[in-house]
C-alpha cells in the first residue's frame, strides 16, 4: 500500500512537471482551446514520439520487468517489489531528464508563469492526481497517463474557464469604469490586419507634440491586455489614450470597443491575416469594420485606401469619415505624394485638402510606413495639430523592432521578423530590392493563412526572383511551396539553402556572407509553429 501511494504521486508529479512543454503552447496560443487543438494536430507526430512512447514504454516495462527479475529473484513477492522500485526509479530518471531537456531548449518567447499560469497548473496538479489513482485503482500501471499529457492541459484549460472568465470579467469592468469616469479623455482605436502597432507609434510620437498620449505598449490588442494597460498605466494627466485593437474572431473587435468606447478609429489594413481562424477575407473585412460601427454619431473614422477591401468599407460608412493614400483620385483628406525612399529612409509631402502641405522625412523604410504616417497625420490634423507639429513628430519617429528595423553593420540587416503577411512581405520585399549589393533573405514564409497559406507562400517565391540573390528558406515541409516558387520562376537552385531551423540559417549566413551584404530577416515562426 505504501508503495501504490507513492507511486501515484511520483507519476503524478512527473507529469505535472512534463506539462510545462504543452502549458507553454497554449499560452503562445492566448489560452485559446481551438488553436491549441490545432497545434496539436499540426505536431501530431511529434507527440507520439515523446509523451505516448513514454507512456506506452513505462507501461509495457511495468509488466514485464518482473519477468526478467525472475530469473534472478525466486520469491514472488520481493521479485515484484524490486521490478515495482525499478520502474518507478527508471520512469523517474527518464522523465526528469526529459524536462531538463525542455528547459534547456531554445525559446523564441519562453514560458511566464503568470497567475493564470499557475492557476492552471493547480488544476493540471489535481488531474494528474485523479489519473494516477484512478489508472492504479483499475490495476493499469499509473506510468500510462504520461501519455496524455497534452490532454491534461487541455482538461486543465477547459475546467479553469469558468473562474478566468469571471477573474477576466472582474478585471475587464475595473478598466471600462476607469475609462467611464474620464469623459475628457480623448479615445482612439486602431485596428487592421497589419499595420496596427506601427501605427500606433507613429500616432502616439505624432500627438506627443501637443498632447500628453498613453498608448498600449508593444502588441497589448486584446480584451486583458488593454484592462492591464488601463488599469495600470492611465493616469489623471493623460489626455489620450490609443488602443491597439486585435482580432482572430468575429466579435473580437466588438468586445474592445464595449471596453474602451473611441471616439476616433483607424483602419489601416484588410487582408489575408488569421484566414485559419476567420475562414474568409469577408469575416476578416467585416470584424475590422465593428470598430467604425461602435464608433459614437459624433465619432471620426479614418481609412488608409487601399483600393479593395478598405475604400469598400470607407463607402459603407456613415459617420464623419476620411481617406488618406497616395492616389489624389481617391480625394484624399491626407495626400503622401513626391516620395524618395533609400536606406537610410524616406522623404515625402503631405498635402492635407486644408490647403497645407509640408516635405517631412523619416528613418522608416517601406511605402506603407509613409501610408501609416499619412493615416496618423490625418487624426493629428483633426486634432489640432499644426503641419509643422506633426512634421516634427514625423522626424522622430523611431524604428520599431522587427518591422523593417535596420541593422547596420559589416552586412546591412533588416529585421522583419514579426508576423509576416502577404502585403508585408511584398514591401520588405520592395524594399531589399533598394539596397545595394548582394541581397540575401532567411525566412520561413507565412502561417496562419488558412486554405491559402501553400498558394500565398507559393506566390512569395515567385515575388523574390527579382528582388534576392540568395534565398535561405527555413524548415524543410512548410517552405515547399516558397521553393517551388522560387524554381518555377528560373531562380538558380544553388542560391536555394533549405535549412531547418533559425541557428542553422545564422550559421549558413556566417558561412556564404560577405560584407556589403544585405540580409533581410522575413519572418520567425513562433514556438509552437516551428518544425
């Protein structure tokens, strides 16, 4: 009896410990069921070879252990008890052995044991308990459960839901009734597929020059994000505050908009973002559109044109509204016009339909930067900014990292390393193609495009051909189409590297780099997406 207790707690705890790996997934998941299902779908193989071979492993030793003791132990009863330690000890090394493994590998954003985090654990904790007493009570060696690992935190999540939403809901009212009870606080939301967090900047760097800005820090765009930020970081001497809006549901933008109610909203994108959870562009186009329709009867909305998607829904609205873009068909309310782009930035006009205009220049790459800056100048227009205000907030704009942040150096680098998109990988890609030099890029394509991610990222190779020089594609199966790409359009198989991770595409670069290279950095799949 001693034994069996210790045991199921031993196991018990070797499994606990083991579900770090997957409790890891589900927060770079945003604690989201569906997407951590389909994560374990996408690694499916990988998990076979790791916690079910162990299971399985453990289980079949557990049975045949005291027929190899057997042959050394006559007596049944001690023969049984030494197999018994045996196995707990073996299981216990293995299992130990393995978790050090996982706190040792490399992690692009490792695990915060936030209080969500360790709440959860305390229901993983109680599961793995009631699985190692209930699979020893029906005479199945507890070592079984190690199996399901993923599975327990899929139940942990699951059974944790009831009391993170009314945490979540508790957290989420303290923020609406701090904002409720600053009707002098000027509110601005920014939504799109992409695009939304340089904006945000560059409109926060903009209004500084008149205005004391509170906008969410890096990407704070959801429900609990935005609360921590309010909650937090708001204070009485703040006039404006800028909320980043994300979403990968219909509804998502809605449920921002109940929290923080702008009076100003910004749309800088729609496009093939998030296709695996929205399901169509249609969806993707509609959810974006929530926050214009949540805007007051005196509210401002603002529209980056885009000549699709975006200047429908500029058609579809009824409030104030206003375009900006570089086509002066359109009428834009803010023009982007005369525009010279080098490495070192770019310059541009902006011709407000006030009559102003000013040159302004900035240390941003890419033509969607000046579109983003035009969107901003626009708001700050309204806002009583002068065009010489809002130049000098254009001067200082500072990169934002891993969205076209240039690295100078022996080799010019451009870090594009976050969230790659069709839209965005086309400009970085527009934007290599200035650089003198060899041009090499190190990426792994694009994820979370649905049914269309093996055609879009098809149609990435096909744009490099005349762009790169050298193209290193990172991780065998999800690059296929880039490379298929890349050769149906003529590009030279021996400046293809196929590589299977990000160390091993740094340290090809180390290899086949030469200064006055310039490598861009397109993309680097998070953790729970990497091969």
């Amino acid at each position: 009896m001693p034994f069996t207790l210790i045991r199921i707690v031993l196991v018990a705890a070797c499994c606990a410990v083991a579900c770090r790996h997957f409790v890891h997934m589900l927060q770079l998941e945003s604690y989201q069921l569906p997407g951590y299902r389909r994560w374990m779908s996408r690694n499916r193989d990988r998990l076979l070879k790791n916690c079910v071979l162990v299971g399985l492993v453990g289980t079949i030793l557990s049975w045949y252990l005291p027929v190899f003791f057997s042959l050394f132990i006559t007596e049944r009863a001690r023969r049984e008890s030494v197999a018994n330690w045996v196995m707990l000890a073996l299981f216990l090394a293995v299992t130990v052995a393995l978790a050090v493994l996982d706190l040792r590998a490399p992690a692009k954003k490792p695990l915060v044991f936030t209080r969500r985090v360790r709440r959860l654990y305390g229901f993983i904790v109680l599961l793995c308990l009631a699985g190692s007493a209930l699979l020893s009570l029906i005479s199945l060696p507890p070592y079984l459960l190690y199996a399901g690992n993923c599975y327990i935190v899929m139940g942990a999540a699951a059974l944790a839901q009831p009391l993170e939403n009314h945490i979540n809901g508790q957290f989420f009212e303290r923020a609406r009734k701090k904002l409720e009870d600053r009707p002098d606080l000027i509110k601005i939301g920014i939504t799109g597929s992409y695009g939304k967090t340089s904006t945000k900047f560059v409109l926060r760097d903009i209004l500084s020059q008149k205005y004391r800005v509170l906008a969410t820090p890096a990407s704070f765009n959801t429900p609990m994000g935005l609360s921590r930020v309010i909650n937090e970081q708001l204070k009485p001497e703040h006039q404006i505050f800028i909320a980043e809006m994300g979403a990968r549901h219909v509804g998502d933008i809605k449920e921002l908009c109940e929290l923080v109610h702008p009076k100003y909203g910004l749309l800088t994108s729609v496009g093939p973002q998030h296709l695996e959870t929205f399901g169509s562009i249609e969806n993707i186009a509609g959810t974006k559109y929530e926050l214009i329709e949540a805007l007051p009867k005196d509210g401002i909305a603002f529209f980056s044109s885009d000549g699709s998607y975006v200047d429908r829904l500029f058609a579809k609205c009824e409030r104030e509204k206003y375009r900006v873009g570089f086509n002066p068909d359109r009428q834009p309310y803010m023009l982007a016009t005369d525009i010279e782009v080098s490495p070192q930035g770019s310059r541009f006009t902006l011709k407000c339909a006030d009559g102003e205009s000013l040159r302004c220049r900035t240390r941003l790459l890419g033509k969607h930067n000046i579109q983003n800056i035009a969107l901003c100048a626009a708001v700050a227009r309204k806002l009583g900014l002068t065009m010489e205000e809002i130049a000098r907030g254009v001067r200082i704009i500072e990169p934002i990292e891993h969205r076209l942040q240039l690295i100078p150096g022996a080799m010019t680098v451009i870090d594009d390393a976050f969230n790659s998109n069709p839209a965005g990988s086309q400009e970085a890609l527009n934007v290599l193609s200035g650089f003198p030099g060899r041009r090499i890029i190190i990426t792994p394509g694009m994820v979370e495009q649905g049914a269309k991610e093996d055609e879009l990222n098809y149609a990435f190779g096909t744009q490099m051909v005349n762009c790169v020089d050298v193209a290193i594609l990172v991780g065998p199966k999800h690059t296929k189409p880039i490379l298929q790409g890349l050769v149906d359009s003529g590009f030279a198989r021996d400046d293809i590297h196929v590589v299977s991770g990000l160390d091993e595409a740094s340290a090809l670069l180390r290899v086949i780099g030469k200064p006055g290279d310039t490598v861009l950095f397109e993309n680097d799949l998070p953790d729970n997406y990497t091969e």
